[in-house]
C-alpha cells in the first residue's frame, strides 16, 4: 500500500490482515512465543485503558500490549486471560494520513512495539527487531 489514503478508509479486517502479515515475518526465537497472543482491533481504546492510562485523547494511543512479558510468566501462572495485542483503528487511520507512512508500515511498527511489551523489551530492541520483520 502506498502512504496515500485510499478513496475509503481500511475497515478492522483490513488492519488485522496487516498486523497478521507483519506478526509472521517477526523471526524466531521470538515467533515461538507469540502463537498465543491474541490481536484485537477496535476503533479506539475504552474509557478504563485511556483513564488507568492517563491519556485524554484517544486518538493519542494506537496499539497496547496486555499481559505479562515472557520473562515474567511461571509454570504457575493459571486462569488468566491470554496475552492481548489491541491495535486501534481510528488512531491508526489518524496518524497514517497524518504522517502518509505507508498503512503497513505503520501497522507493522505498532505491532513490532507491542510484540517488544510482550517480551520486556527495550525500545533498541525493538527497533532491530522491526527491522529484522522488515
């Protein structure tokens, strides 16, 4: 996709097929690991996530992580909710046309971040890691 704004937006489908595509090029040992996490696009964050957040504008987060990082897990640990990868529509919409970064792109550095949460990662790591998802 190029950095322009098609003649209608991308509906949830159409971002989760992206975050799905840059989800598989993310390289071992890490891609192990993720075949749990569950993604979940929405059209913005709820009310409780942006307050325990302290962020007032929804268009201000695009992505969030939900779990505990792989480093943190026990054999013990039971009866939770899977760990969640949430990628926000709107905010995501908002900053491509704002930015005219490629849609997958921007969807693919969003979610290399969150995948970084998912293994406490620093955001240096982070950043070889997306470039190793290219």
């Amino acid at each position: 996709m190029s950095g322009q704004a098609p003649s209608h937006a991308p509906d949830a489908a159409a971002i989760e097929a992206m975050a799905r595509d840059a989800l598989a090029r993310i390289p071992e040992p890490f891609a192990t690991h993720l075949a749990d996490v569950v993604l979940i696009v929405e059209e913005f964050a709820d009310d409780e996530t942006l307050d325990a957040m302290g962020i007032e504008d929804p268009f201000d987060l695009t992505g969030l992580y939900h779990g505990r990082p792989v480093g943190e897990k026990s054999l013990f640990d039971s009866g939770g909710l899977p760990d969640r990868i949430h990628l926000y529509r709107r905010p995501i919409l908002d900053e491509w046309c704002d930015t005219g970064v490629p849609l997958q792109t921007l969807v693919t550095h969003i979610v290399v971040h969150e995948v970084g949460h998912h293994f406490g990662l620093s955001d240096d790591d982070m950043h070889a890691l997306e470039d190793a998802a290219g």
